[in-house]
C-alpha cells in the first residue's frame, strides 16, 4: 500500500507539472508536441521487453533519458549507465519470455504514465519458472523525442511451494504465544493441520515450507517455531521483509484453562530421574515411568490415549518408548510406575507395543553425546475404546486409529543424557 501511494503521489505530481507547464507555453506549444498513443508505447515496452533475453541494449539506449531514474523491484535505484550495465544475455542453459498485459495510460500533452503488468516465463535447465510483476513508466517529450524519465517495477506476491513439515513435531508447536500481556495467539493442531489465531481474529491455516517454517495463504512473511536451549519450543516468530516479531511461548501453568500435561517429577525441559532410566543395554536405572497427570480435558472427550517418544531418534524416524490406549474419560493422571505392568493398567489403559517389542514402559537410554528429548503426548478422543481384537497394537497403528477423533492434546519433555 505504501509503494502504491507514492505511485500515485507521483502520477498527480506529474501530470499537475503537465498540466501546468501546457498552460504557461499556451496551446501553440501544446500542438507542438507529437501525440503518442497507448498502443504505440505498449509496442515500446514489449520492445524493451524482448531485449531482456538476448541482452540487446539497443532499445533501452533509445527509449530511457539520460536522466533518467530506475526503481527495480529488488530494491535498487539506478541511473541510465548502471541500468545498460545490467542489460546483458542470459546464461547458457536459461531461456524464457516477458509478456506486456494489462496496460492502462495516462497522455496529458508533453507526459504519458503508462501502468502494466509483465508475466514472465524462464526456463533454467529444462525447469520451468514463473512470475509476475507490475511497470510503471513516466514517458516524456523532450528535445524531440518521447522518452522514459522514470520507472517503478514492484513483484506480484506469490505463495511459496508448500513443502513437508515433520509430523512428529507439529504438537511440540501447538500451544499459547504471548507478543505482550493481553495480546495472545492460540496454535492449534487438528488433524495433522497447524492453525493459529489471534485474540478477536479469524484462525488460519499454517502451511509448512519446511519442518520448522510455514506461511499463510495470500499473506507475506514467514511463521517459524524457535527452539530454546533446553530443546523445547519457546517463541514463535513472525519474519516480515526478514525482521521478526517475536511471541513468546505462555507456558501450561500461566494457561489455567488450557488442557496440560503436567508430572510431580519434572517440569518442561528439565532432566528426567535416573530412576526412570532403562535397566537394559547399558542403562542401569529401575525403569520406573514417571507420575504423569492432565486437566482441563476437552468437552467430549471419552477416553485418552499416551505417547513417550524420542522423536529425533533414529534420524528423525521416533523411537517409541511408550504407549497407553482406552484410558478412561474419567482419568485425570497415571501414578508412578504405570508402565510397569503388562499390557493392562489396573485403573484402566492397554499398553501397545514399544520399539522394544514389549508392552509396557522402556526408558530411556540414549547413547553418548547431547541430552535427547522425550516427549509425553496425552490425546483426548471421541472415541470410547479403540478395539484392538486380532491385530498387536502399536503406536503407529494407533495413530492411524485416533486420526480425526483427536480433541485435543498437550504435551510435557523432559530431557536426558546418558
């Protein structure tokens, strides 16, 4: 809008000092300047148009003054010697077509604004591009010919190519962000899908560009996920014209509310016990799953199930560690030492098969280096029970199951080393 105005602003100068300038010469000198037609400097334009792919600087000398000013739509500002400079044959293996559309003037005596639209089409290597861009010319009449004193060329804004985001992250995104006290943003995840919403304002769909960068649909500017220190999501930032506003993660405690995964054992981020470590391998601890406890459950829900994974592990692949199904609604936590039993938790719960090839819980024993990040996911569903009857139940078939019965979820990591 800002670029918008100044176009404008400097149309109605332009065409004022015209309008002006014809009434102080008197009508003698206005017939004395040869009229130019729209379609004549449309033929101009795609002229300087077709020279762009052979590097010809022959149209570009002919039709710009040599005082003329160049506003490109990367920003730069130049003269008519740096404006020939940059005129030169594209690469070998590079090919394509500017295309003049749209075209709306202005002709007021001795001045004509002509506004465009350019499509491009380039090829690089058999791969095909595309964009848009919109010209502003101010062509006058001077010293005996019609010229360009001034251009403004400004991109059309395109949506990038949606790309992959890393399934087993999207709920570690999902949560409150503050950008000052009363100023909030609600991400949610549904159904493999991000949305977020600011207070008082319509939700949108975040569409990943990679695993930790998203953008809006028909909107500039980018919405990333930080990582803090402690391997957890602390900020969400959103990049405009590559500077960033930062909202800062509301953590569950500050969101009485909101439904949250909590433990007496440890908080967000912080070590898991050694009591909770693996006794196999070469892990010694008593594989002891920790006290885990929710509240605030969605209206509706039926019933819970539980996730403990190591999600970067594997190359990205997810180790899981643990995985409980068919919780009672009526559930609010599980005790310490839950994942002990064999497939049946007394207060109700089935276990589904860990990475280990058992039932129950297996803790953690990461190898040498950086502490690795285990993540605990309570799901609400609208599902009573899940019928499990003929087939072993893992957390990857279970996922499957729950998929589009997910009312909401949250979730706890807790952090360890070897």
């Amino acid at each position: 809008m800002i670029g918008y105005r100044l176009i404008c602003a400097s149309l109605s100068l332009l065409l004022a000092s015209a309008c002006v300038s014809a009434g102080s010469n008197g009508n003698a000198n206005a017939r004395a300047v040869p009229p130019i037609t729209q379609a004549e400097l449309e033929r101009r334009t795609q002229e300087l148009m077709d020279s762009v792919v052979p590097g010809d600087r022959t149209p570009w000398e002919k039709y710009y003054a040599d005082d003329c000013l160049f506003f490109d739509e990367k920003g730069r500002s130049m003269n008519k010697t740096q404006l020939l400079a940059d005129v030169v044959p594209i690469p070998k293996g590079y090919g394509g077509s500017i295309k003049v559309k749209n075209a709306q003037s202005r002709i007021v005596n001795d001045t004509a604004i002509l506004s465009y639209d350019t499509d491009e089409s380039e090829t690089i290597w058999g791969q095909q591009l595309y964009a848009r861009y919109h010209g502003t010319d101010t062509w006058m009449y001077r010293n005996g010919k019609w010229q360009i004193v001034a251009t403004q060329v400004l991109r059309y804004y395109e949506d990038p190519a949606a790309g992959k985001a890393d399934s087993k992250r999207l709920a570690d995104y999902a949560g409150t962000y503050e950008l000052t006290p009363g100023t909030r943003m609600t991400v949610t995840l549904e159904d493999g899908q991000l949305f977020a919403q600011r207070d008082g304002r319509a939700r949108e769909l975040l569409i990943p560009e990679g695993s930790e960068i998203f953008f809006r649909k028909g909107m500039e500017g980018r919405r990333l996920f930080h990582t803090g220190d402690n391997g957890t999501i602390d900020a969400l930032i959103d990049r405009r014209n590559n500077e960033d506003v930062v909202w800062k993660r509301v953590p569950a405690v500050d969101r009485p509310n909101a439904f949250a995964l909590r433990s007496s054992a440890f908080r967000e981020g912080e070590t898991l016990a050694d009591s909770t470590l693996l006794n196999g391998l070469d892990c010694k601890g008593a594989n002891i799953s920790p006290a885990l406890e929710w509240s605030n459950a969605p209206a509706g829900t039926r019933s819970f199930a539980l996730v403990m994974d190591d999600f970067e592990a594997r190359d990205g692949d997810g180790f899981v560690h643990w995985s409980v199904y068919n919780i009672p609604s009526t559930a609010t936590s599980l005790a310490a030492g839950a994942g002990s039993h064999e497939k049946d938790i007394p207060d109700g719960g089935r276990h589904a098969w860990n990475d280990f090839l058992q039932r129950n819980y297996g803790g953690p024993c990461p190898p040498e280096g950086p502490p690795h990040k285990y993540r605990f996911t309570i799901y609400a569903l609208d599902l009573p029970s899940i019928d499990d009857a003929g087939t072993p139940m893992t957390w990857r078939k279970l996922r499957v199951v729950i998929r589009g019965h997910i009312l909401g979820q949250a979730s706890l990591t807790g952090l360890r080393g070897h």
